[in-house]
C-alpha cells in the first residue's frame, strides 16, 4: 500500500469514526485485544525459542548427567511447557477488561506495565538459556545458573498470574 494510499484509508476510516457512534471505542478496544495477543505470543515465542535451545543441547550431552542437575533441567523444561500453555490458553484479549468502554487508565499502566516485565523475562530466560546450552552445560556454576533459570521462570509465572488478576478485575 502506497503513502497516499494509506492517508486515503486513514481518512475513510476517520470519516466512519465521525459518522457511526461507537466506532471509535470499537476500534480502540480491538487495538487493545491485538497488542494483547501479540504479547502473548512474543513471550510464547520466547520461551518456544529457548526451550528448543535447551532440548538441542541435552541431546549434545555426552556421558552422566549428575542426578541433582537432571532434576533441575526436568524443572525447567516443566515450567516452560505450563507457562506456554497457560498464556496460550489465557483469554485472548476478549476479557471483560477488554470489552470496557472506558478502561481505567492507571489499571491499563499495571497490564502495560506487566506486558514489559513478561517481555523482559522471558528474553532473559531465552538469553540465559542459549548462553548455557552453548557452552554445553560444562562449568562450575552449571548448577547455580540452572537456579537462575527455574527463579527466572518463577518471576515469569508470577508477572503472568499477577497481569491474569488485573485484567479479570480481581485487583485495583
């Protein structure tokens, strides 16, 4: 679509806001359910992104595998899988937050501000993830950086119950 194509569009679809009552809260109201999903998904891709890293390299593993690092790397990829299929399943940008007329701007902070927080971690947990499976796993503080990761995961969890309450409107 051309520059002036798109100030024509624009200028339509500024003349049906004008023309049809309600038509500019409907259209903001979808812009605020697609900003919605393309969160979601970002931070889906994110750990889609990191958990195939991770499973790569364990494939890479030669020889044992300490029992207690196992356990950890069992957690990991737990968590992953829960906290992908838990923002996958979530309302997608259709809860009754979404569908308000009016939405309280400082409640709109706190989910924009949750949006940034899942965004920031779960790039973290990818960068965090690939940076260990590219060393194959080898180093003292394996172990420790493992914890880092499941802490990482669990700050993730929490971000997403928290975002989950304030647009379910259990929280002001």
């Amino acid at each position: 679509m051309s520059e002036e194509s798109g100030k024509k569009e624009l200028g339509l679809l500024e003349k049906i806001m004008l023309f049809v009552p309600g038509f500019k809260g409907y259209k903001e109201k979808e812009l605020r359910r697609e900003m919605d999903r393309l969160v979601r998904e970002a931070v889906v891709r994110n750990l889609d992104e990191a958990e195939q890293v991770f499973r790569s390299a364990l494939t890479t593993l030669s020889g044992p595998v300490p029992e207690d690092v196992m356990t950890l790397i069992d957690i990991i990829i737990y968590r992953i899988q829960r906290l992908k299929d838990s923002i996958r399943v979530a309302d997608s940008g259709y809860s009754g937050f979404f569908d308000l007329v009016k939405v309280r701007e400082e409640l709109l902070d706190k989910v924009l501000s949750k949006d940034a927080k899942l965004l920031e971690v779960s790039k973290k947990v990818s960068k965090d993830i690939k940076d260990l499976s590219n060393k194959g796993f080898i180093g003292i503080d394996t172990r420790n950086r493992l914890l880092m990761i499941i802490e990482a995961l669990k700050v993730l969890e929490e971000e997403f119950r928290e975002r989950i309450k304030i647009l379910s409107g259990l929280e002001d």
